[in-house]
C-alpha cells in the first residue's frame, strides 16, 4: 500500500509541474513579433539557412522554401504522412550534403 501511495504522489507531482510549466511560458517582453512570410498551412518546423533562405516543414508533410519573404508556390518536396499521424517535427539541414554524394 505504501508503494502505491508514493506512486500517486509522484504522479500527481509530475502533472502539477507539467501543467503549470507549460501555463505560464511567454516569450520575454522584449521580444518583437514580426510576420515573415504569409500564406503557410500548419507550419511544424522551419531551418534557417546561410544563404538566407527558410525551409519550412507543414503538417501535411509539405515542405516550403521562403526566399525574400516570399513563399515558394511549389513544395521542394511532400512527404506522405498517415492520417493522424503528427506532423514532421524538425528539419535538419547538412552543409555541403549535395557536393559529398
């Protein structure tokens, strides 16, 4: 019975701790927001690149290309996804990965 009562603590402290996290996180009052692009569906992710480029992962598994504040009109690529299935939550992009193949 003790186990179990230590059990039902530590979960119930966990979820205290998880819901009053994620209840107060703001950006600090400093930080400016600024639209840089527009016309996104569900945006996940987004990378910025060294040439100033932005690759932008949606849910639906569309990944875009914002170059001058412009978003691409064709997908670089879409990846298929299961209904239900989430969304592509990080982009990864490897310098140089085209010239080493």
């Amino acid at each position: 019975m003790a186990l179990t009562t230590v059990l039902a603590v530590v979960f119930a402290t966990l979820v205290a701790l998880v819901t009053t996290r994620g209840a107060h996180a703001a950006p600090p009052p400093e930080f400016e927001r600024t639209l840089v692009a527009d016309g996104l569906n569900e945006p996940t992710s987004f990378r910025f690149l060294p040439d100033g480029r932005i690759f932008v992962a949606e849910k639906a598994g569309a990944i875009k290309v914002i170059q001058n504040g412009q978003v691409g009109t064709t997908p670089v690529i879409t990846l298929i996804t299961r209904k239900h299935s989430g969304a592509l939550l990080m982009l990864l992009w490897v310098a140089g990965f085209g010239a080493r193949r």
